[in-house]
C-alpha cells in the first residue's frame, strides 16, 4: 500500500478529470468527424458551467432521491464475507428505479440536453440496460427517443427490448459487424450526424469524444460520493480496502471509484469479462488484449487486429460485450493506479449462483463478473471490500435458466 502510494504520486491530479482537450494522460480527446464538432463543442463549453449550476443540481438531486430511489443501500453482505473471509459490502445498484447504474447518468444528461435546447434524443444499448433508462427519463419528460441495438442483442435482451417499445421509445436494430453494442453505436453517431441541431446523443458508458467520458463519471460519482458516508456509518471509515467493478464502457467502475481516485491507499479493481478464456478467441477483456487505437470517438485501448480493424468481443453478458474501454481506464491500467482483473462466462455464472444462494440477490450477469473478480484477490479479515452491484438480473433469467438446465 505505501509502496503503491509512492508509485503514483507522480500521477497525482491526473485521475479526476482529464486535461482541456479532454485526455487522462495518453488517452481520450475527441476524434470526431467535422460534421459533429457544432454538437461536441457546444457540449464541451457549457456542460460544466450547466451541471453545478445550482438550479440544476437541485433538480438532478430531487430526482435521484424521489424517482430513482437515492441512496442506493450499501449492504453489509455477511454470508458472502464469511465464505471470503473478509468484510464485503454491495452498493445496492439494482435496487435503482429501472434495475441499474445507468439511470443516473441518462438523468443527467437529459436535464442537460434540455437546457441545451434539444427536444430528440438518441441512445445506443447493449443490454438494453441503458436503452431503458433512456427511454424512462424521455417518458418522464416528454422527449423523442431513438434508441439503436444492435440485433443479436435485441434477441438476447427481449424483456428490455419490450419495456423501451411500451415507454414510447423507437428502437432500431443495428445489423452490421457483430451486431452487437459497437454497431448500435455507429448508428447512433450517424443518427448524431444527421441531426445536429435538434438532437442529443446520450452515450451510455465513459467512452466517446470529450466530454463524455468526463461528464458520464461526474454523474456516475454520485455512487462513491453515497458509499463514503455510508461506509462512515457501517465501519467508522470512509475508505475500504477495496473498491471492485466490472467493466464494460466503464461508467459503473468510474462512478465506484470516483471520490477515491485521488486516495492511492484504496486499491480499486477491475474486473473484465473474459468471455470463454483471454486467449480463446472469444473474449472482451480490452486491457489485456487491447492497443491504443480510436475507437467511437476517443483514443483508449481497442481490441484490433495487426491492421486496426475491430475485432468481434464476446461475453455471455451484453452489457460487457464491448471492444474498447473508457479512457479513464485505459489511463488507470496504464499508471497502475487500478489493478484488472477478467472473469470468464462460466465464473461469472457461477458467481451469480453463489450470491443468490448466500444473500437472496439475483444479480445481473454483468455485476456477477464483479463478484467473481473476489476468488481472485487475496483478502484477509482486515480488509473491508465495497462491491458495486451495478444491477439486477432480471433480464437475465434464461440465461440463469439455461445453466440450471431448464
Ligand atoms: C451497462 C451495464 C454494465 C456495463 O457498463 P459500464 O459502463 O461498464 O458500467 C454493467 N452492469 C450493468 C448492470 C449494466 O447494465
């Protein structure tokens, strides 16, 4: 711990926020077409001055608190501790309106499109986790809602897919590449491109062009901001040993992580989906098959060939089934300041059979990853572990039922 704390103090102030062309040490920037830079920088000049403007946080709180159901619980998982040895706390996630992380942000960034002016928004999904937060906040407040998925994930997240349709969203099916998450959001960029006056592109994750990345993990941070005091409350500390999160885009993690970035003695963890195995061919952990590379808007680690084009990911979980990573994580694998961790499909499965039968919680498959990421750290009973549980496993009850057999 002193040691690590040694090692990166030369990279103090560089995890928070990214520098003004939008980069957290190599990575980030806006790689953007000409035809969106009106959009990216009326974004970049006013999402700051807007997002603490008072007015906008008292409404931005008031629905956290009323409609979504902030704070989420930080439970104190005693069962789970005890098979691990150690103190494992959940960040209750999945018990947000809509059954995840995602809702916190789309709030954000609809009570920002507003006073930006825009009256359509468009999204693109994987689980359809982020399709549904969309599509709820746009019902909330009387807004258009384009949301584009790539096909195959359509099939595989067919209760999402309804719960957008009777919330007045359209949803499109992305049908190019592995129609999967990365399809849906080139179409959702070329949507953007089409419609640059009316429109706001609310991305999912902390991935594409400055600002996003940034401002995603600054709605997000509501989640560590919430865990510090709780924590207080529980232990007396603020700060755990350990802070654990799956990895997709990012934004669950980056929200997790948040408010103890800067506080190097909290090791933050990683976890990656693996898919069938790193070397499998099938895999979607980005930080140990990835190179720097552009992909949807800013520079982060990718997953490509030799010649840079994008290989196909795989995860059992749609919601981890992306071939890059946000910058902020790709800066953090870089400096060390987090350590990565990948959990295969069958470890994740397995994991989220293990906390169903000790703690009465069916997780999503994407936060079971995260579970799984525990087997691989050694704790003892001095450490106290704070998990984010991004999100409920509803959606994803056949694959559940499918490893029972039924
Ligand atoms: C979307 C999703 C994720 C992955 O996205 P991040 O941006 O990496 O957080 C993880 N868990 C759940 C439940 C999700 O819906």
């Amino acid at each position: 711990m002193i040691n690590r704390t040694i090692a990166l103090a030369k990279y103090k102030g560089t995890f928070e926020q990214p520098d003004i062309f939008g980069y957290y040490g190599g990575f980030g920037g806006a790689y953007i077409p000409e035809m969106l830079y009106p959009n990216v920088e009326e974004l970049k000049s006013r999402y700051l001055k807007i997002m603490y403007e008072d007015d906008f946080q008292k409404e931005f709180r008031a629905l956290l608190k009323d409609y979504v159901g902030r704070p989420s619980p930080l439970y104190h998982a005693k069962r789970l501790s005890e098979k691990h040895g150690t103190t494992i706390f959940l960040k209750r996630e999945d018990l947000n309106h809509t059954g995840a992380h995602k809702i916190n942000n789309t709030i954000g960034q609809l009570l920002l499109a507003r006073r930006l002016g825009k009256h359509r928004i468009i999204a693109e999904t994987g689980a359809g986790q982020h399709g549904v937060a969309t599509a709820t906040v746009c019902a909330l407040m009387d807004m258009q809602c384009v949301v584009y998925m790539g096909e195959k994930d359509i099939e595989r997240q067919a209760p999402n897919v309804a719960r957008m349709k009777m919330l007045g969203a359209t949803v499109i099916p992305a049908t190019s590449g592995s129609k999967t998450l990365k399809d849906a959001t080139n179409e959702a960029i070329r949507d953007w491109i089409n419609n640059p006056v009316d429109t706001h592109y609310i991305i999912g994750s902390v991935v594409g062009p400055h600002p996003y990345p940034d401002m995603v993990a600054r709605f997000q941070s509501i989640i560590s901001e919430e865990m510090r005091w709780q924590l207080k409350e529980h232990t007396g500390s603020e700060f755990p040993t350990h802070v654990v999160a799956c990895v997709g885009g990012g934004s669950n993690a980056a929200g997790a992580f948040y408010h103890y970035l800067e506080e190097f003695a909290v090791q933050l963890v990683a976890v990656e989906a693996a898919g069938c195995g790193i070397r499998s061919g099938m895999s979607a952990a980005t930080t140990q098959l990835g190179k720097a590379g552009i992909l949807h808007g800013s520079k982060s680690l990718v997953m490509q060939t030799e010649d840079g084009q994008v290989v196909e990911p795989h995860s059992i979980s749609a919601g981890l089934d992306y071939p890059g990573i946000g910058p902020l994580h790709a800066h953090l694998y870089e400096t060390g300041r987090a350590l990565f961790l990948s959990a295969t499909d069958e470890e994740a499965i397995d994991a989220a059979f293990e906390l169903t039968r000790l703690e009465g919680i069916i997780p999503a498959l994407e936060s079971a990853h995260a579970i799984a990421g525990l087997d691989q750290l050694k704790l003892t009973s001095k450490d106290t572990v704070v998990v984010c549980l991004s999100g409920r496993g509803d959606k994803d009850m056949a694959a559940y039922m499918k490893a029972m057999g039924e």
